[in-house]
C-alpha cells in the first residue's frame, strides 16, 4: 500500500493585490467622481497632492495607466492623477451622464474657438 497522495495548500490569485481589471476610459472622455479623490501631480500614489475634488465634479480623461487616470479638472483646467477605482477594485468614477458631457465638450469648444459669451450662454452686445 502506498503513501496517499499530499495535498498542496491553494495560493491565493492575487497575493493581496487588486487583480487590474479597471474601466478603460478612453482620452477625451468625460468622467464624474462618486466619491472624494486626491489629485495628485503625477501617477505615482506618493506624488505631491494637489487638491481634494469633491464627489460629482466632471474630469476630461487625458490618458491612463492601470487604475490611476490622467485628468483635467472641467472647473478649474488644473491637470493631474487621480484613481479610477480603490486596489480592492470598488469604483471610484464613472462615465459622465451624457446630457453634462455634451454640455461640457459645447462650452469648452465655444471657449478654444475664442466665441466670448455670457455665462448663459448668451453674446455680448459689444461683439456685434
């Protein structure tokens, strides 16, 4: 009679880590934070922190890198890093509801093709 074969003790999949699986948010993109995040001045999770933004505000993605996303702030034009999702994988930003996303690319595109306007949306008399 032989020895019963040894058991070999399961390893867990990820060692801890987040597994990587991320929304991919495509350049140009616009994104709405759903909870606090840090902006960061570059990629890296110890690099300087910019400036907290708040839940709801409208990022541009700029480019991404795994779970951390390039931005520019809609409300101030300030680039930085943020995190797209916690290392457990819990979302921290979606996709922009497409009624602000649309809203936004019109204002900024009015804005870079130099049409001044009144904050309603309304021209200046003086450009007449």
């Amino acid at each position: 009679a032989g020895a019963a074969p040894q058991k070999r003790p399961q390893r867990p999949s990820h060692r801890g880590k987040a597994q990587g699986t991320y929304d991919a948010y495509a350049p140009g993109s616009v994104i709405a934070t759903r909870d606090s995040a840090q902006m960061r001045s570059g990629e890296d999770l110890t690099s300087d922190r910019m400036y907290e933004i708040k839940a709801g505000h409208l990022c541009e993605v700029l480019g991404q890198a795994g779970r951390r996303l390039n931005v520019r702030d809609l409300e101030t034009g300030e680039v930085g890093w943020i995190s797209s999702a916690t290392k457990a994988g819990a979302r921290l930003v979606q996709p922009a509801a497409e009624d602000q996303a649309q809203l936004l690319a019109h204002s900024a595109s009015s804005a870079a093709a130099g049409q001044g306007g009144t904050s309603d949306g309304s021209r200046d008399i003086d450009e007449v």
